[in-house]
C-alpha cells in the first residue's frame, strides 16, 4: 500500500472548482489515501459558502478524508514552525509533524509556495506544482 498523502485545503479547492491547478491537483490525488487537519472540514465549507460551489462536490471531498484533531501537541508544533505561515496553514504542517510523530508516513502535498517551503524546511517530502520554491 502506498504512503498516505496530507492535503491541506489549497491542494483540495482546484478539485472542487476549476482553477489553474485542477488538473494538477486531481490527477495527484486520485486513488492515493489522503489525510488533513480537522480544520479542513471548516475551510472547505467556508470555501463553498464563498463560492458558488456544488455542496456535493465538497461534500464528496470530505468523504474521502481522514481528519486528524487539533490537539494539544499540533497547536505546540504549529506555534514553534519558522517562516510567515499564517495561523490555518501552520495548524496544518503541526497536523503534519504530529502525524509523522505517530508512525503515519505521509508526504506533504500543497499548492501554496509558502507553506510548501515551510514545509520543506521541517523535512517533509513535499509535492507542490511549482517549478521551483
């Protein structure tokens, strides 16, 4: 069996929608076994609340994660990342190393260049849509 994948919202929103990276996004994910923070299920409603948005995609987007709690160990390891993470997105590479800290082997997969370097930076195998970072 293949590693499991952490997905943060960015990587999700061009399966929902078509954006630049939907073509991407969809082919990559497709099959693999995919795991978020818990905060993924409040982004992607907001995100199809902001958007016109079928709620059965997101939905369906949904059903298809496996979501880690916020506990107390990722707020301490999202508190600690370096770099200019905004709160959600260090939340999630917190989600990631606590994942990690438990036996789960899981790249890290993203669409935002900031979190994807940040990510990077911790030693996550990273896989981002970007020529470079």
């Amino acid at each position: 069996m293949s590693p499991s994948l952490y997905v943060d919202t960015s990587v999700l929103v061009p399966v929902a929608r078509n954006e630049t990276y939907t073509g991407w996004a969809t082919g990559r994910l497709s099959g693999q076994s995919l795991i978020s923070s818990a905060i993924t299920e409040v982004e992607l409603a907001r995100f199809a609340h902001r958007v016109d948005v079928d709620d059965a995609k997101v939905e369906e987007i949904s059903a298809n994660l496996t979501t880690l709690a916020v506990s107390d160990g990722v707020i301490q390891a999202a508190k600690v990342v370096s770099g200019r993470l905004k709160s959600l997105d260090a939340i999630h590479l917190g989600t990631w190393v606590q994942a990690r800290a438990f036996g789960l082997d899981c790249d890290f997969v993203t669409a935002d260049r900031r979190l994807a370097a940040a990510a990077q930076g911790i030693g996550a195998r990273v896989i981002h849509p970007f020529d470079n970072l």
